[in-house]
C-alpha cells in the first residue's frame, strides 16, 4: 500500500479517500484548516510518501513550496497555477521530489482528448466538415471555461486546417471559419460533460464524453500518485498517459 496524504478535504478529497484503498493507497491523514477532523497546516512530520493536492488555487503554490521542501511526491489537481511552471519545475530539481499535474484526471477524458485530435485530423481532411464544442458543469463551478475545455479546444486547433483560434463567449457577429466556437454552460449537479461536434450538410459526427460522478477523477488522481511514486522531476498528467498506453 501507498501511503498518502490529501492537502484539501473537499468533495474531490472524500471521493479520493473512499477508493484509495481499492486502488493500492492508503490515506495516513488529511489537512485541510477549514474541514473538521484534519491538520490545520503542512509540517515536515505530517506528510507521506505522496501528497494529493486538491486544495484553491490561492494556496496550491505555497502548498507545493512546503511539501517540496519536505522532499515529498506530489499529485497537483489544482488549477490556475500554470504561470509558476518554472518555479514548480526548479524545486522539483532542487529537492529531488516527483510531481505530477493535470487541468483533468479522467484516464476517459484523456482517452477522449486522443480520439478528438484522432477525429479532427481525420474531417481536416473534407473542408466540408465544421467543427464546434461544448460543455456542462454543476453551477458550483469556478470557472468558465474549464481547464478541460480549454485543454480539448487547444487539441482542436493543434490537428485542424483551418481553426486558428478558440473563442469561448457569446458572439455577437456571425463567427468566422478559422474561429472555434467552445460554448460553456454552468447548471444543476452536472459534473462534467464535453461534446465535440463535426458537422456538414449532409451528415455531423458528435463525441461525448460524460462523467458519472467525481470517482471517475478521483482514479485517475490515485493512479497518478502510484506512478510519480516511482519518478522525479515534473509531469504532466498527459505524459502519464503516453506511458500507460505505450
């Protein structure tokens, strides 16, 4: 058994926590200043072999500081810490620590993100065929749009001939044929769907990929700390799965 600790006690920290022990972890504690029954802070004495960070963006970078610093794996579920690359890149050197980061941790989704790339190089082929996206998340949701929908449109433009660049709010002018159009929709409990459509006059192809619930996430997150478990330096998510699927 793996033994691991959550920094952040959220949904996605109590989803984690009910798997880990199916998925060859053991959770040794969690911390979290705002939850009942965790550690109020990150020391030296309270970490474990791996580290989960599901926590807010305001605190994930100082989170990683700390546990880095303490010489500890980490698995980065947070977003919005992208711009700190560098830094995450220098103290993974410096303190000789694996880190593993991914804006999804759906091992579906990144199937998903394969088959789209697959999909769009594939109609890029036709010039007939236009391409359009969109998603829906739970009205709790931070941001719009999300790391995932950013990350599939940014897979989009990579293998399409004629996309240029995504634009994800309402359009007030008729969109123009290098534009993607990535629409977002925020409602109910929904966790997470992502449509990708390709469409012609004669005939459209639709993809979707939809998470039942925050388990499918909370997997991947678990087989993640497994694999950076293993290795040093930083990772992303996608490199992960390159080496699964080799």
């Amino acid at each position: 058994m793996l033994n691991i600790t959550l920094i952040g006690y959220g949904k996605m920290g109590r989803m984690i926590q009910n798997l880990a022990e199916a998925h060859g972890c053991r959770v040794q504690n969690m911390i979290d200043p705002t939850q009942p029954g965790c550690e109020p802070q990150i020391t030296d004495s309270n970490l474990a072999e791996v580290c989960l960070e599901f926590s807010h963006p305001d605190a994930v970078m100082d989170n990683i500081r700390k546990v880095a610093a303490a010489g500890k794996h980490l698995v980065v579920g947070t977003t919005g810490w992208n711009k700190y690359l560098p830094e995450v890149e220098e103290l993974a050197a410096k303190h000789n620590i694996g880190l593993i980061w991914g804006a999804n941790f759906s091992i579906g989704m990144n199937i998903f993100d394969r088959v789209i790339r697959h999909a769009t190089l594939l109609c890029a082929k036709f010039p007939f065929y236009d391409v359009g996206a969109w998603e829906i998340h739970h009205n709790q949701k931070a941001d719009s749009p999300s790391g995932t929908a950013i990350q599939l449109a940014n897979t989009i433009l990579d293998a399409s001939e004629t996309k240029q660049t995504a634009v994800y709010d309402k359009l007030e002018r008729r969109i123009s044929r290098d534009e993607l159009h990535f629409a977002s929709v925020r409602v109910g409990s929904v966790p997470g769907t992502h449509n990708v459509l390709f469409d012609s006059e004669t005939d459209s192809l639709e993809f979707t990929h939809r998470a039942r619930s925050r388990a499918c996430f909370a997997v991947g997150a678990l087989q993640a700390a497994q694999w950076i478990s293993l290795r040093k330096g930083v990772h992303s998510f996608n490199q992960m799965m390159e080496d699964l699927l080799c």
